[in-house]
C-alpha cells in the first residue's frame, strides 16, 4: 500500500518513529537482552527497524538502547544497511529512554544534530516485529485528530484485584476493558509537553504513554483496534513462535526482478497482477550490471525468493550476478533462496534457442549454488507477441506446482 494514495503525505507533514529497546529480557531468561536474540539469524530488533522502514513516510527511526548496547545496535544498523535511524541512549526506565528519543527531536544538546521536528510521532516496542503499515496509518490518522492514539486489543483472560491476606477482592467485567498495545502515535507537542512535566514517580514507574497524554494535557486517546499479530516477544516460547512467524512470512514473499525492456516489464507486471492475491510481491526493474541499490535494500530485507524475468540467449551471467550479490548481502542463508530464472521467447525471435551447451552450464551452476543454499530453476517460455495474456496464466500454473 502507497501512503500517497491515501493522502498519508499531505495530511500529516512528517511521522518519526521512537522505538524503546533498552530492556534487559529478565522474563526472556539468559544472559542477551530480547531485543538482540537473533531469530533467523537476525536480531530481533532489527525486525522490527525493517517493518518501520517499509513505510515510506516514516522520516526518522529513532531506536533507544542501554548505554552498553549502543555499540552493538550501531553494528546491527550498518550490518543489516538500515536507513533514517538514529540511535539514542536509554534512561533507567521505559518513559526516561522514550523522553530521551523524544529529546532528539527538541534538545539541540542532547545529541550531536537536531532532527527534524515531527508533526507526529510513533511510539512502538522494539520487540514487536510484526507490526504492518495498515494499523501505523490508522493510529497516525487517529492522533492527528485527537492528539494521541492507541493500538487495543480484546483481554484474553478476566482480570482480578487480591486483597491484602491473597484471597480475592474483586474482578472486572471483561467486556468493558481492552490490553493496550503497540503502536501508538501523538502529536508530537503533545507528548513531549506530557514528558515534560512528569513527575520523577510516573517517569520510574509508569509504562502506559496514553496516560501521559491524559494525566498530563487532558487529552483523551483515540483507541483503535489492532490486530493478533501486534503480540510482544516476552518469554523464550514467544522467540520460537516469532521464529515459525518469520519462517511463514519468508515462504509468502516474492520479488520479481526484470530489465528495462518493455516487453520484459509487461510480463513481470502480469506476473505480479497473478500473484498479488496469493503472495506478498515486490516487482522492480533493474539493470543489474549497475547494482542497483532497490535490490540491495530488497536483499537486505530478507526476501528469500526471486522471480527473474529476461529475453537474452545467454543468462547465466545474469543469473551469476544475482547470485553474488545475494552472497555478498546479509541474509543469512539459513532458509533456503529460491531464485527461478525466466527466459522468453517470442515468435518474433526464432533465432532464440538454448543450446546444449548453455544448458549444461545452467545445470553445472545450479548443482554448485545449491551447496549455498540457494536453489536455481530454469524455466523457458515460448509466446507469440498477441498472446501476453496467456503468459500469466502459464506463470502461475508453472510456480504454483
């Protein structure tokens, strides 16, 4: 989904993101605080850096860590080639480390460059990886109305009040209460004008940033419901759900890489028209011997498997570029990449055919990057030019089986 479609851009002049990671993961267990346990071999934090990254009218990601962990989350930033974030050190608590990302934004000497002033600002735990551009817009929406929004959810289970000897003092009517989640989003005046005139009792021990804004500047939050997948890794079961998660989403992804042709663009296009309904599909149109930085951000992201689409005789090179490259990124191939190699042929080329030659060698290079885990498939489409229709049926009857 396009933002500007949905008149994101100019209905709200600029979105940064804050996201709070300087917990320690003593629920987690073990000595590596959550945020930096690695799923797919990748931190978990930086999950979620990526998921703020899609969204395009995000300007600024502000990730706030431990001192201690600075080090570490800059390595993350460079290693994973993560843009638009800022790094900021974390207080004692959860609200003295959001202050201190919202610092970055007002303080010219608490960092060594003043950002740029959000109108509104997200607020969301480093530790909840999934969250999609859908319910960030709706939260964005909501604060730019009411001045501060929140993500809900429905209680699982009644919750109860004990009294002072243990025994049960009263309950809740389950119906009427709602968990908060993650995200939520404020205008950033408001937020900031909340923190500022925090006591040092709601800065030790508050969590809930919506009542900030209502405690502090009367404004009540907009709360929007969110969905199942908003959850929080808390405990070490919830990695290895995360885990299976990523493992899902892997399987549902796809790019579909074509040159500049126009003909060759037109198929990818009917491709991704196919598949859109299925699979979450990313097309683009590169030249590879230019490396193009969209498909390195696209390696980056994690993306395990590649549609490319072309119409030369000879591919193999092709293929051998985006294969290095896919090498020289940082996916960790511990899930298999899957890359599938299109070759077309119109009517209109009838000197267009591989020979067993270039055969043997497609073979040959596929046996040997199969050893890396990377999984190349050949396959050849002959077409007239009148029948592109036809193709896209043909296209997903051949990588759907």
């Amino acid at each position: 989904m396009e933002p500007g479609g949905r008149e994101v851009g100019p209905a709200v002049k600029a979105v940064a993101a804050v996201l709070p990671a300087g917990g320690s993961g003593e629920r987690l267990g073990g000595a590596t605080p959550k945020q930096f346990c690695t799923v797919q071999g990748r931190p978990l934090v930086s999950y979620t850096v990526r998921a703020m990254e899609r969204v395009s009218w995000i300007s600024d990601i502000i990730v706030v860590v431990s001192p201690e962990n600075i080090e570490t989350m800059k390595s993350i930033i460079e290693k994973y080639g993560h843009k638009r974030v800022t790094v900021a050190e974390g207080g004692i608590t959860r609200h003295r480390s959001i202050f201190n990302g919202l610092k970055l934004f007002s303080e010219n000497g608490f960092s060594n460059h003043l950002l740029q002033k959000p109108e509104v600002v997200i607020i969301h735990d480093a530790v909840r990886p999934f969250v999609e551009e859908d319910i960030l817009l709706k939260v964005v929406m909501a604060a730019k109305e009411h001045g501060a929004a929140g993500a809900i959810r429905p209680l699982v289970s009644t919750v109860i009040a004990s009294g002072a000897d243990g025994c049960l003092d009263h309950s809740l009517e389950r119906a009427r209460y709602r968990a908060s989640e993650m995200p939520q989003a404020f205008l950033f005046d408001i937020i900031y004008q909340a923190y500022q005139q925090c006591t040092d009792y709601d800065l030790d021990y508050g969590t809930e940033c919506l009542h900030l804004a209502l405690k502090y500047c009367q404004i009540n939050a907009k709360l929007v419901e969110g969905t199942a997948d908003l959850w929080k890794v808390t405990y070490k079961r919830d990695l290895y759900a995360a885990e299976s998660i990523i493992k899902d989403n892997l399987s549902q992804q796809i790019c579909i890489i074509t040159d500049v042709k126009e003909a060759v663009v037109q198929v990818g296009f009917l491709l991704h028209e196919s598949l859109r309904s299925q699979l979450k599909v990313e097309g683009i149109s590169v030249s590879l011997s230019k490396r193009d930085s969209h498909l390195q951000n696209i390696f980056s992201g994690q993306c395990y498997n590649f549609v490319c689409i072309n119409d030369k005789k000879y591919a193999t090179e092709e293929i051998q570029q985006l294969v290095d490259m896919l090498e020289k990124s940082d996916i960790p191939l511990l899930h298999p990449v899957v890359l599938i190699s299109v070759h077309l042929n119109s009517s209109e080329n009838t000197s267009f055919s591989i020979d067993l030659e270039e055969l043997t060698r497609m073979k040959k290079f596929a046996r040997e990057v199969k050893r890396k885990n990377i999984l190349v498939y050949g396959l050849l489409l002959q077409y007239k030019a009148e029948e592109e229709i036809s193709i896209q049926r043909k296209f997903q009857s051949e990588l759907m089986e």
